[in-house]
C-alpha cells in the first residue's frame, strides 16, 4: 500500500527558483533562493528533519 509523505513542487521565476513542500507533519512551506542547489539542500534537510522526529 502506498502512502504519500509530501508533495514537493520546484518553479524558475526568472533568476529566482522555488521550492513549495506540502506535508501533513509541516504544513505548506515555501523556499527561495538564485541558486538551484540552495532550495534543494534546504528542501532536504527540512525533510529529513521533520521525518526523523516523526518516528
């Protein structure tokens, strides 16, 4: 049985890229920066931290 965990969208808006993750545990949050590898270190390390403390 599959379950989802989040919803994780990543957008360009000009020199600026978005992150906006969705999950029952965080809510919905939103993460920006011009570098691409910024947001989705951010983006990990939010998760990871929200799942380790959900166990």
């Amino acid at each position: 049985m599959e379950e989802t965990l989040c919803n994780v969208e990543f957008l360009k808006n000009n020199n600026t890229y978005i992150a906006r993750v969705q999950s029952d545990l965080g809510g919905m949050r939103e993460y920006r920066s011009s570098s691409f590898e910024e947001v989705l270190e951010q983006v990990i390390i939010d998760l990871q931290e929200e799942f380790e403390t959900a166990v």
